[in-house]
C-alpha cells in the first residue's frame, strides 16, 4: 500500500465516502463494485475514484471491478480505521452532551472513554445523554490520556479556553484534535487538527443559495411586493 505523504486531502476526504458506501453495498450482500457504480452512487465520475484509489495502490481489476470486501479492508487500514480508537471529550455541555449520545462513532472504531469537565457541578455524574459515561474534572486528563492510551479528543469548550485545553491535550500525548470551538488552533505540527464549525457551513451555504439565480429573482419579488 502507497503512502507518500503527497496525497491531496481531497481525496482522503472522499475515501471516506467510498468505505461509507461500500459498507452499504455490503450489507446489501454485494461482492463486487464497478468504478462507475460508486461514482453513480455518489455523484462522482469513475475516472476520479480510480485515481483517487490509485494514490494508496493498486485495487481491483479491469472489467470485473473491485471485491468490496477486500477494498474495504484496505480502507480502513488506509485510514487507520482498522482498529478501535480511545477517544476522550472536554466539555460535558450542550454539545458535547449531543456528542456522546450519538452511538455511530463506536460502531466506525471510535470508543468515547473518557469525559471530562471543569464544572464542579457535573464533575462525579454521569452524562445524562449516555449514563455509562462519568464525567471526570479537568484536572484528570493528563494522568487518564496515559493510562487510558487516549490518542484522539474531541474539544467542546467555550472558544475562550479551547486553546489552553488543546495544549494541555497535545502535552498529555494526543495526536488528534477534533475541534468544535470557533478558534484556529495553534499546535505542533505533528498533531493533526480537524475543525468542524457548523456557521461557516451555513454561511457558506447561503453564499451558494444567494448566488443561484432562482433565489435573486425571488428576492427581488420579495423587496418589491415590501415596498407596495
Ligand atoms: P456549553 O457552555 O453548553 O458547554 C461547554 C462546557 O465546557 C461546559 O460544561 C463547561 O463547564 C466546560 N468548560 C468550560 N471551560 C472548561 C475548561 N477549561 N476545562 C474543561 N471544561 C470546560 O457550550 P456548548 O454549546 O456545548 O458549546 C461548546 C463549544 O462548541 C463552544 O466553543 C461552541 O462555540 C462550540 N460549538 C460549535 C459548533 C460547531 O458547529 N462547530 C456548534 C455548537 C457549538
């Protein structure tokens, strides 16, 4: 399997679609996978997933096209979703609560251990999105990533303490941030970073509606029809 360090993240992205859709068809009891049937099934043109898969190595064959079982192992080693990840959370709030409910991330590999918090108040209970999680203060972390070999955490803190946190993290020997707070991160370079902001999406998407020539017009109905 090839791994250059030269791979577009886009096509990272996208392998990510390609398992998600491989795990359908396999719970289809399929066993085999054109190119050109992914692409269809996600909107996407053969040439591109063949190019995409050619980064990694070399899979399936000309005519008979991928074994879906076989292409899914490799991209769970690929990205390293072969295995069961400990993941640990700051920030037992609103979000993180919503966060640790969702079952979806342990079925994919990924096992929320740990839970921790700075509130006093919800320091010693268990969430009440998912009881079989207590929320530990703060002050754990360090010892807990060691013991626990936590490699990977997710930051729901406020924006004003997500960057000491995420120090604290890196320090502690996580090496993947998956960050909610509405900051840029500042960390060594060897850690990877992945920021998800649900208003930049937004804001991004109403760009896209704003710019689409249906929606000028009938925002231009709309002001007239105001002024009458
Ligand atoms: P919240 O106020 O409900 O929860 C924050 C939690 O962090 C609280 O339990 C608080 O006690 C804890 N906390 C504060 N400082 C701490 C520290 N130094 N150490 C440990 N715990 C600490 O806030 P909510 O709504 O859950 O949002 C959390 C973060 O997620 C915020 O930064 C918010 O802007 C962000 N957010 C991001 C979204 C996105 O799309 N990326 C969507 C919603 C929220």
């Amino acid at each position: 399997m090839k791994s250059d360090g030269n791979i577009p993240a886009p096509a990272v992205r996208r392998l990510s679609l390609y398992l998600r859709q491989l795990e359908v068809l396999w719970g289809d009891d399929r066993q085999k996978v054109s190119s050109r049937e992914l692409g269809n099934a996600l909107r996407l043109t053969d040439s591109q997933i063949r190019k995409d898969l050619a980064y990694f190595g070399q899979f399936g064959q000309a005519g008979v096209g991928y074994d879906i079982a076989e292409l899914t192992t490799n991209i769970r080693k690929i990205l390293g979703t072969d295995r069961t990840w400990n993941v640990l959370l700051v920030g037992a709030g609103n979000l993180g609560s919503a966060l640790s409910a969702y079952r979806g991330f342990a079925k994919k590999g990924f096992r929320l251990v740990a839970v921790f918090d700075s509130d006093r108040k919800k320091v010693g209970k268990p969430l009440a999105s998912n009881p079989d999680l207590i929320v530990q203060h703060i002050d754990e972390l360090e010892s807990q990533v060691k013991q626990r070999e936590i490699h990977l955490a997710i930051n729901a803190v406020p924006a004003d303490a997500a960057q000491q946190i995420a120090h604290r993290l890196v320090k502690a020997g996580v090496k993947g941030l998956f960050n909610f707070a509405p900051v840029n991160l500042d960390v060594d370079s060897d850690v990877a970073v992945s920021s998800v902001d649900l208003a930049v999406q937004l804001e991004q998407l109403s760009f896209q509606v704003s710019m689409t020539q249906s929606f000028v017009e009938s925002e231009k109905t709309r002001r007239r029809r105001k002024k009458q």
